[in-house]
C-alpha cells in the first residue's frame, strides 16, 4: 500500500486495513489514517480490535509501516497503529501520531516505536517525512508523495501533498 489515505470515520476496524493474515509480508508505507475511530468498549472483546492503521494482524504475517501517520481519534480500546495476536509482527519505521490522542484516551495502547506530534515538533516531523520521500521516491512500484501540513481535529498535521 503505497501513498493511501483514509479520512473516513469507523467502528472497531482498521484506519487501512482491517485484517492482515496473509501470512507472508504486508508493506504500507507513506500513507496515513485521519479518520476517527470507535474502539471495543471491553478490554478483553475477542476478535474486535480497533487501531489507526491495521486493526489486526495475525499468525505469520509481517507488516511493515513505514513513513506512515495515524492521526485520527480512537476512542474506547484500541492501538494507534495495530494490534497483533498469534505470532504476527508489526514493525514501524519513521511513524508519528498526535501526542493529544494519547492525553485524550487513558484505554489507548500507544505501539512501540511510534512518535507523537505535537506544535512543537509538527514542522520537524514535516521535514522528516519528506526526507524520507527525498531518499525513497522512486524505490517502490510508484513515485512517493510529498507531505504538507493539514489541520486534522483541530491541530496541524501532516497529511500527503495532492
């Protein structure tokens, strides 16, 4: 998945993808979520996972998240990036969220090696992810876009350039 966005709002699923079990390798990278979604009301609901970018990733798949945003609300539980079981893997590369998700939602888990954003490091972030697409435009099956900045739920976000 490469240069995808979602701006749709949802219910215990995925930003972009709902379930990852393809049990080889899932590569997403320079995408972003900024729709706002409605986790599980119960910690422990079986099989409803809610998160920004994979809902849930499961047995032997890999997913890589590369230079990639999950910037919309989740409320109730969830994961601002993913949620795994059975043996999956989700590895994160140059990822950002806004630190206010994680102030705002006390039953949010926030994925190991995911960023937060805030006014103070927004344009830093900007810059970042450009570079990433600088140094990597042209190494996938499509040219990489570049970021600019959005007001996403009230605060300057980064979001692909049109």
């Amino acid at each position: 998945m490469i240069n995808c966005y979602n701006r749709g709002n949802g219910m215990e699923i995925g930003g972009l993808i709902g379930f990852d079990d393809v049990g080889g390798t899932t590569t997403i990278v320079n995408c972003y979520n900024a729709g706002n979604m409605t986790g599980r009301k119960s910690a422990n609901a079986p099989y409803s996972h809610t998160s920004g970018i994979i809902a849930g990733a499961y047995t032997s798949t890999t997913s890589n998240i590369i230079n990639t945003c999950s910037l919309g609300r989740i409320t109730n539980y969830g994961n601002n990036f993913y949620y795994v079981w059975g043996g999956a893997q989700v590895n994160l590369e140059n990822c950002f969220y806004p630190a206010s998700i994680a102030t705002e939602n006390s039953k949010l888990t926030i994925n190991e090696g995911s960023i937060a954003i805030d006014e103070n490091n927004v344009k830093e972030v900007l810059d970042q992810l450009n570079e990433y697409v600088k140094e990597h435009k042209n190494d996938y099956e499509v040219p990489l876009k570049e970021w600019k900045l959005e007001v996403i739920n009230g605060e300057k976000m980064p979001v692909l350039a049109e």
